[in-house]
C-alpha cells in the first residue's frame, strides 16, 4: 500500500511520481493499493484529497493512457475524502511502461527497471508445461503417501515458516501453487500422482534406470522402470545409483576407512 497526501492535486501522468507513474510501479511489482488524502509519513493521519473529484472520468482516463482496468473507489474518513485505487497487477510475462520507462519500487523511491528484473519478466512468457491442468485430473489422482512425503520432505527443510503439521492436505498443495481449487496441476501429479493417472494422462512419463558396466555392452545388466508418481521412488533410485558407487578402502593406522568415490 502506498499512501500519498495529495491535498489538493495530484498530476495524473507527467512524470515518474505521478498518479501513472505509481500504478505502473506498483503493477510491475506484483498490484497493490494507492491511498490519496492520507499523510505517507508515519503516524497516518487522514487529510482529505480533492484531487481528481470525477473518479468515473479518472477511470476513464487510466484506461485511455494505461490500456488496464483500474478500481477508483472514495471513502469519506471524518467528513475527509479519501481515494483508494486499486492497481491489479501486470500480466504474467509482460512489463507495463509509461512513457517508455519501465518503472518499479525501490524503497520508497520510484526508479527505471533493471535489466535483469526486466529480462526475469518477460521470461514468465515461456510456457511452464508443469504449471499447466489437465482436464480430467481429480485430487483422487494423488496418493496420500507421496503428499505425507511432500510434507515430510518442507518440514525438514525448515524453508516453511508456517506449521504444516497442522495445515491440511489441499491447503498445503494450494499454497504450493500444485493444485488450484480442484484443478491439478501437472507438476502435482507427476509428483504425487499414481501409477495408474499418470499412466491415463501423461503416458511417457518414467524415468527409466540401466547399469552397464561399459559403453559397449548392448543390454543393461539391470534396468528398473519408474511410473509412479516421483516423490513415492526417489530414495529407491538414489539407492539404486549409489549402489553402484565405488568404495575406497583408506589406511588409518592399523584399520582401513571406508569412503565412497562420490559421496
């Protein structure tokens, strides 16, 4: 939320720091809220604005200049007018620019976008096939023995501030981006799912494990094949590739020491 007093006027789009200017920023960084009457320095105090009095022309006028829907509501706080503009957020792989800039927020301080943010942005374009949903896919796809390894598994990462042991099972999913109501994902069920959806819905998707002790050799001497979801067989690949690691016998006195060649 950004709070500006704008007692009397605010300029609408000449500039960086102006009306425009702020709504860009504050889209590009994700939406927010824009407060006008209200002191922008701590303690808030309520002024008042008369700045753009004709809030459906101002509407108007975002839309014209900035191509994007923007909510202008008033509300009046002790007989005092206050605006509140509510700025959604950019779209997904695209930058919104005024005048040319790029704008967005560092501090409190309104400044062009980096190269870097701005390449990340337009990135988002690129088709993420696992963040896709399939038709067809119930949460019933998914095994209740690969989400408890899921939690399991950000539990001891300790990279989750809040308590999944007492969070649900679809709410900790929805929070993962992994499901999205009762649409799955596809990175959902190629991670939790079973044998037999993913087998329905995404046909090649195994992983296949083959040990060969040389290039030459035309068959593997063992080869395991993977089609449940991954979360319910990646410690029995690891188990599978580390079994083939080398042991190195170390001398340590009058005793050898163990160690693998990767380890």
């Amino acid at each position: 939320i950004e709070f500006k007093l704008a007692e009397r006027k605010f300029s609408f789009d000449s500039g960086k720091k102006s009306l425009c200017g702020y709504i860009v920023a504050l889209a590009n960084e994700g939406g927010g809220r824009l407060v006008l009457g209200v002191t922008d320095k701590k303690p808030r105090i309520v002024r008042g604005t008369n700045a753009f009095k004709n809030t459906n022309k101002l509407e108007k006028s975002l839309y014209h200049k900035l191509k994007r829907r923007i909510t202008v509501s008033k509300l009046s706080v002790d007989g005092k007018r206050v605006l509140i503009i509510d700025i959604p957020s950019r779209p997904i792989g695209e930058a919104l620019e005024l005048e040319g800039q790029y704008l967005m927020r560092v501090r409190d301080a309104l400044v062009p976008m980096s190269p870097d943010k701005l390449k990340k942005i337009n990135n988002e374009a690129v088709s993420d096939f696992s963040s896709k949903t399939l038709p067809g896919i119930t949460y019933g796809d998914l095994t209740p023995n690969t989400i408890n390894e899921l939690r399991r598994l950000l539990i001891n990462s300790n990279r989750v501030e809040k308590d999944l042991t007492k969070q649900a099972d679809k709410q900790m999913l929805q929070d993962l981006g992994l499901i999205d109501g009762d649409k799955i994902t596809v990175a959902a069920l190629v991670l939790l799912g079973s044998s037999a959806a993913l087998k329905r819905f995404i046909p090649n998707s195994e992983i296949r494990y083959g040990y060969k002790s040389n290039e030459k050799e035309i068959r593997n001497q063992e080869s395991v094949i993977y089609t449940d979801g991954y979360l319910s067989y990646y410690n029995k690949l690891w188990e599978k590739v580390d079994s083939r690691n080398l042991v190195l016998h170390i001398p340590q006195g009058l005793l050898l020491k163990e160690k693998k060649v990767f380890d």
